[in-house]
C-alpha cells in the first residue's frame, strides 16, 4: 500500500458548492413541505458541508402527482420515439461537455478517485445514447395466420418509475435507471441515496437544458426509512427500480406487495473468482486486484472471494499481496490515487469491523487498517486475507470495502461448490485456459453474470442482474425496455369471423 504524506491544506473543495440542496419536483425547486433537512458530509474530513432537503411522504406524494399528471396530460408518453430519443442525445452531450465538473463533485461527495469518476460520468452519458438508439431500433413481435388473422405486440409506458439510487458510483447508477424509464415514455421519480445527493441535483438543471417536458422527472431528497418508503408504499407508483442492500431489498419486496407493483432489483454480492492452475497468473493477478480494489471496494460486483487452485496458490498469493501493498491510497481528487476514501463514517466502521474479524478468521497478508499517514477521513488500507475458511464471515457476507478473502481449492468440482456456497448470486471469474472447463464451470455456478478470462466489462445489450439474495429481474438492453413497458398484444380478425354461436334459434 502506498500513499503520499498527506495535509490538510491538500485537500480539494470544488468551487461554487451549494450550501443546500432542494427537492426538484414539476419543473421547481422546492424545500421539503416541513422544511425538514440532514445534513451530508464529505468523506475525506466527515465535515457538514451541506444541508440537504428531507422528504417526507407528503413530498413523495407532492412529486407523484406531479409526474402523474406529465404522464396523463403531458406530451412525453406521447411522442414518438425518435422525438425522445433526440432529448435523450441532448442529454447525453451535456453530461459529457461537463464530465470534469460532474467528476469533480462526485469525487469530492463520495470519495471515489477521481480518475475513476470521470470514468463514471463519461459511462452516464453513453447510457443515455445507448437507450436513445435502442428506444428507435425497438422492433416487437407480428404473427400472422395467412387469411385468418394478424397479431401484434403494442408497447405502452407503464406510469409513473420509481427509482430508488444508492451512493456507490451515484451519477452513473442513476442514468442506468433514468435513462430506459423516459426513453421508452414514462415519468420517474428519483430518490437518490442520503449520503450521496450532490450529483443527483444536478440532474434537474441537465435535463431543462436537454428540454425535457416539465413534470417528467422529480426528485425527492431524504433517509431510505421515509422518502423512499412513502415512494415504494405510494399506489400510483406502478414500478420501482431499486439498487442497494439485500435486506433493503426484502422490504422493499414486502412493501410492494400489497400494490403487485413491478419490480426490478439489483441488490448484494459476494462475488466469486476462480483462478485454476493453466490461468494467465499475470492477468488474473491485475484483474482480481481491480476487481476488488476500484471504486474503494463499494461495488456491488466485486470479486471479494477469490478461489485459487492448490497447484499455484502459493505462488498466487505471494504475488496478490505484494501488489495489493503497492495500491496507492490517497487523497480522492489526486490523479495517482487508486483508493480514495470510503463514502461516510458509518460505512467506514462497518468495513473496519470487518478487518478486525477476519484477523481472527484468516492469515493477514496486506493492509489490516487505516493508512498511518491519514489521521482523519475514511481511508482504508487495501486488506489482503489468505487461508480463509468457506464457514468465515468475511468469506460469506458482503464487505462493501477494499477487502479479499483467498481460499485454496483442488478440483473443478470444489470450486463450483466453493462459488455457490454463499447466500448471493450476483457475479462471477473464471481464469482458465481449458475452453470446456471455461464453460462448464461457467454454467455451474449460480450468477447472474460470468466473466471468463475477462474483468468486469460490460455490453450494455447484455442483461444485468442476480439470483438468489442478489437481486430480481434483470435490466439492460431490451431487459430494461420490457421492465419499463407494457406490452399488449392486438389481434385483428381478417376475411370471416370464425365463432362458436352460443343461444342460436331453434
């Protein structure tokens, strides 16, 4: 782990930071109807350096009707595809023309590295120039029975989205559900995480400019308990989109049920990477330290549990931890930074509790805590443990953090059942160079994604989701197209009707 001596004085606060935040609802910005706030820290210091608005249900409610009557009255459900799709483009050329300013504040608010979040920003974009073209090159399904009957699939927007965001990688993650729910129509309201709300407020100055018809995005502030609660419980919310833990998840689901409201969430992991013995080690070495590393750890894809065949792992975690001390730790907005620091106070003591754990669980070979040279923030040094057991609470929970367990296996068939043996099913690597083994071992393990000899990078045609405590649903490509819509289908008699007569005269 490596780092620089850090100061107070090298800290970087952007220019023109607001001092408060407002919900963002019919076109307005507004204070909470009780004028209720919480204020949001910056994780380098775990200073105050805002007051954000708190909703309440009355605000949800406020910000429903708003997107109720866009949807009912407005002309955005009914406009044609190319219409959208040309808001959506506009969009997308203003996040890009400002990725460094959205960067910036997104590294100052969450503590991402900076070089990473420009990296988030510039995907934000492409997720609405990707659903911009998919809206237009949308093609549903036809049948017909020659003679007799012509039967077609008639997509409609379902309503009113609600989009309920959490604070890892906040503005990227936001465009990935804002941007099919009004490409294909609908209205949203967004619920950003409360740790993180500074990017999300800029969505409403971006999408004015872009001309996106007023009422067709609203956004409301506050804590998980409350707003986003009264958005789940709210009966003109048809749909809810939800990112974030695996027990938020199961409330959300117990919550929703007594509306049947559609659901899509992509909820926790504890990802799985198995590297065997014919594996590139040099390239498995760089990926698996990626893949639990970036973005401080707070990826809900992270390789956290890494299976390394008995043959090479020795030689494999030799190599780990001495590249895992060389992960330079540093201040979010530096450029060499590789792990800045962790998104709140309360996040950074679970992690650490975990740390403490795992010292009694596995072999400590890397990190172990705070950097020494920051005696303040969350900074958290890259944390390496090896021979951890299957039954260890580090190798079964989700961390959240720049923290690995590596286990040691002997054959195909223990490592699958090392993969599966956990409650999540989100993700999963596989290192080999055996092209049956590559695909075996894929179609064993339960996930909802596999990475074969690859990091984790994405086609956004692809479904994105997982099974078990991961996740229902899928979004992505046309999975996101079918959350987001309804589809009817329309059958039309051709030539003579053909119909059973009930009640025919004697």
């Amino acid at each position: 782990m490596s780092t620089d001596n850090p100061s107070a004085a090298a800290r970087h606060v952007p220019e023109d930071l607001p001092d408060r935040i407002q919900h963002y609802i019919d076109g307005e910005h507004v204070d909470s109807l009780d004028g209720a706030t919480f204020g949001v820290l910056e994780p380098v210091g775990n200073t105050t350096y805002l007051q954000c608005a708190a909703g309440s249900a009355a605000d949800v409610d406020r910000a429903v009707q708003a997107a109720r009557r866009a949807f009912d009255e407005g002309p955005w459900p009914r406009m044609l595809p190319r219409e959208r799709a040309r808001v959506l483009n506009r969009i997308a050329d203003i996040v890009e023309s400002r990725d460094k300013r959205l960067a910036e504040l997104e590294s100052f608010d969450s503590g991402l590295p900076i070089t990473q979040a420009l990296g988030q920003a510039r995907r934000a974009a492409e997720n609405f120039r990707f659903f911009a073209d998919l809206v237009v090159a949308q093609a549903d399904d036809a049948y017909k029975v020659p003679g007799r009957q012509v039967n077609y699939v008639n997509r409609k927007p379902v309503g009113v989205a609600g989009l309920i965001t959490p604070w890892n990688t906040p503005f990227m993650l936001e465009s990935w559900k804002l941007a099919p729910a009004i490409a294909t129509g609908n209205t949203v309201v967004l619920k950003p995480a409360e740790f993180t709300p500074l990017s999300a407020s800029l969505w409403a100055g971006i999408f004015e400019e872009a001309g996106l018809p007023q009422g067709v995005f609203n956004l409301v502030h506050g804590i998980g308990e409350q707003a986003g609660d009264a958005l789940v419980k709210h009966p003109d919310v048809p749909l809810i989109s939800f990112t974030g833990e695996s027990r938020t998840g199961e409330i959300i689901f117990a919550n929703a049920a007594p509306h049947l409201k559609g659901l899509s969430m992509e909820l926790g992991g504890k990802s799985p990477a198995i590297v065997f013995a014919d594996a590139d080690l040099d390239a498995a070495v760089d990926a698996t330290i990626f893949g639990v590393f970036s973005l401080n750890g707070e990826r809900c894809t992270a390789g956290s549990r890494i299976l390394v065949q008995r043959e090479v792992y020795d030689t494999f975690v030799e190599r780990y931890a001495a590249q895992a001390k060389r992960v330079r730790v540093g201040y979010p907005h530096d450029p060499t930074t590789e792990v800045g620091a962790l998104v709140h106070p309360e996040h950074f003591d679970k992690v650490m509790s975990y740390i403490e754990l795992g010292k009694s669980e596995g072999k400590l070979l890397a990190g172990g805590g705070r950097p020494a040279e920051f005696g303040e923030g969350n900074f958290v040094e890259p944390t390496v443990f090896a021979d951890v057991p299957p039954t260890a609470r580090i190798f079964q929970e989700e961390i959240f953090g720049p923290v690995v367990a590596i286990t040691p296996f002997d054959s195909d068939e223990e490592a699958v059942r090392l993969a599966n043996d956990t409650k999540y099913g989100l993700a999963a690597y596989v290192w080999t160079n055996d092209l049956k083994r590559a695909h075996n071992v894929a179609h064993a393990i339960d996930a909802g994604m596999v990475w074969l000899n690859s990091n984790n990078v994405r086609d956004l045609r692809t479904p994105f989701g997982g099974i078990k405590a991961s996740g229902l649903g899928h979004e992505g490509g046309y999975r996101s197209i079918d959350f987001y819509t309804h589809q009817q289908a329309v059958h039309i008699t051709l030539g003579k009707v053909h119909n059973p007569t009930f009640g025919k005269d004697a």
